[in-house]
C-alpha cells in the first residue's frame, strides 16, 4: 500500500521505535505515569446530571478517592475524600444521600460547608488556638463541560484543551442529552494501548469489517493521511460515511430526528471525534453522541466505558429499539477490546524490546510524544 504522507509528518523517512515495551506492564513505569498523567490532567467524573441533589459521590482517580458533593443549590463541588480531623473518609460509599448543606463525618461529627470550610467539630471543643479556617477540605479541581464532569487533582491543573478545540461540539445540544445506554468492560490491556489503537486504522480492516463499510476510507487500513494535512492546514479532517449513511448504526440511518444546529458538513461527515488525553473521546453523530472513558485499574487492566447520550425525544420514540442503535458502535468497541487484549498478551515476549511505526501511524508516534512530554515533564 502507497500512502502520501504529508510534508509535515515526521514518519517520512524512518520508522521510530515505539515505546519500549516494559511500558505496558512494569508496576514502576504505570506508578511513574498515574503521578505524571493521571494525578496532572483532567479526568471525566460522569454526566452533570448522573448526579442526583443532595448527594455525594466516590470516585477513585490515580489511586485518590475524591468526594463529589452535589448540594441543594444543584452545584457540584470536589473534594478529597478525607476528613481534616483524623483523616477518615467521608463518604463511604459509590454515592449516598446527604443533607446538600453540610458533609458530616460519619466518624466524630465534623462538619463541612458547601465550600469545604470546617463549620463544627462535632463532639469536641477545640482549644483556643485551633483554627478553623485552616481545616477545611482539601479541593479538587473541576470543569463541566457540555454537560460533562471532569476533575483534576493536580495543585495547578494543566489548560482544558480537546483536540479539536472548546468549540467543537457547540452545535450538539450536549447539556440536554441523557444517557441511554452505557457498556463497560474491563480489558486485560494497559490503557495506552487502547489509545494506539484508536490512533491508526490500520487494523480497520481485518478487524473491523462492518465499520470499514460504513466508512470507506477506513477500507484502505487508513485514517486518511491527507486528513492530517488538512488538520495542520486548519480544516476539519475526519473522514465521511459512505453515500446515503447518516449515523453509526446498524443501517446507517438515523435513530431518530437529527440535531438541528449541525453545519451541513457535520452532517454529510456522519461523525465528529473529539479526543481528550488521557480520558476520553466523544464521538458526535446526526442523532446522538458516543463518550468513550478510559481508567486504568493496573499495568495490564483498563476499564472501558461507553455512554450512549441521546436527546430525549429519540429514547421516547414509540418502539424505540434501543439495542439496535447501539449494536453497531458496541461491535466495533468490543472488536477493538479484543484487538488490545489480544495486543497486550504478546508484549512480554522476552526478546521484544519495542514496536517500530509506521508512515501510517503518525497519530500514535504523536501519543507517544504526548506520554514522553508528561513524563518528562514531571
Ligand atoms: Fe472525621 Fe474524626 S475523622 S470527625
Ligand atoms: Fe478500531
């Protein structure tokens, strides 16, 4: 196969090593790198509204439990999930109910305002000297976006940047769309080769035989290397569905009405992927939007998670077949999980050192720079 290569991509004329190959199951490499990525970037926590009021919610990111606090105002709030008095963790556990004013230690009583300040220490008498303002919750950073929750634990959080831009999904009506299905699956792969192989099309073919019908370039084992051009040229660069397909089902039609502010190119296009390291990717459609989460749970472990977001006049269609729609996209994310499974049981190979990429993985060489940057960085 013959693929034109844009002037800029730094695979002209050579294959680079890829990462070496202890990176995806050394306990001290995936130790190093929960400090450097996933205690430092933004991490998605769950749709605004999967929250209800008055209730607090755990959630574990790089082996911190964080407490996600949504009050009566509506707001949501983050905290590390430890009490100022002796350290006990304050909600127990996935998510249980609370007043929406103050979060009590269950342990002895003290009591947190909606901001984290320590209002009461419960049972005790402090001495004169204690003071309180300097016992609030410890915060954890949190930005919503398009109805979306994302929290970071680092003291100085890095910019919120998609790869597409902020504005990349501003013509879906993310903040009113509501989960209508969700896959989880846990995969017995480190989590940086899932993001390799969202990164090439290479195995599109082999692997994928009904999505590389429903998107043509992908035929060609591809993304499209003109794609990356027109991505440096400041263009949008995703490859089209075939003729006459609208959406990611089993048909191609859509499931229902298409949104209504999509730019006539968003819609002839079929999907909009917008890719946020190292936590998820968004995938929007005509009629409904795909959010795919990643956590790591070991070296060799990685939970995966879909969330199927629809408006809710699709789901309330009469009839509405459900587990149609989402049995196209749910192949294809099953597909790719074997394909990374069955990626991760050859890695330790003792004579293997490391990958070589290549011209058509420029998407990958790029994630390699973007881990090797975090970790100097850190
Ligand atoms: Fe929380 Fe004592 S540890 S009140
Ligand atoms: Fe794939």
């Amino acid at each position: 196969m013959n693929v034109d290569l844009p002037p800029n991509s730094p695979l002209l004329d050579r294959c680079p090593e890829a990462l070496p190959a202890r990176a995806y199951y050394d306990a001290d490499w995936c130790t190093r790198e929960c400090a450097a990525i996933w205690a430092r970037q933004w991490v998605y926590a769950g749709r605004h509204d999967q929250q209800p009021i008055n209730t607090l919610r755990r959630i574990e990111i790089a082996g911190q439990s964080v407490v996600l606090a949504r009050g009566g105002d509506g707001m949501l709030r983050a905290f590390h999930n430890t009490c100022r008095h002796r350290g006990a963790a304050l909600c127990q556990a996935e998510q249980e109910a609370y007043n929406g004013k103050l979060i009590k230690c269950p342990y002895h009583a003290w009591a947190y305002d909606a901001a984290g300040r320590l209002v009461s220490t419960g049972y005790a008498t402090p001495t004169a000297d204690f003071d309180k303002s300097a016992h609030g919750l410890f915060p954890v950073h949190l930005k919503l976006w398009n109805g979306f929750v994302f929290l970071c634990l680092a003291d100085t959080p890095p910019d919120f940047t998609p790869d597409i831009g902020l504005d990349a999904l501003d013509n879906w009506p993310m903040a009113n769309l509501v989960v209508g299905h969700v896959l989880e699956k846990d995969m017995a792969c480190n989590w940086k080769v899932f993001w390799e192989n969202y990164n090439e099309c290479l195995h599109c073919p082999g692997i994928h035989p009904e999505l590389s019908d429903l998107v043509p370039v992908y035929r060609s084992g591809i993304m499209s290397a003109e794609e990356r051009a027109r991505v440096a040229a400041g263009e949008t660069a995703q490859p089209a569905l075939k003729p006459g397909a609208r959406s990611w089902t089993q048909t191609g039609a859509a499931c229902g009405p298409e949104f209504p502010d999509l730019t006539e190119e968003e819609r002839q296009r079929g999907h909009t992927f917008v890719t946020l390291y190292p936590t998820m990717y968004i995938v929007g459609h005509v009629d409904y939007v795909r959010a795919v989460t990643l956590t790591p749970l070991g070296p060799e472990t990685t939970r995966l998670r879909a969330e199927w977001l629809f408006a809710p006049k699709t789901l309330a269609q009469p009839g509405f077949d459900l587990e149609g729609v989402t049995r196209f996209a749910n192949t294809v994310l099953m597909q790719d999980g074997a394909a990374c499974e069955m990626n991760q049981r050859g890695l330790h190979c003792s004579k293997f050192n490391a990958g070589r990429l290549m011209p058509q993985e420029f998407a990958i060489y790029d994630f390699h720079q973007w881990v090797r940057e975090q970790m100097e960085r850190a």
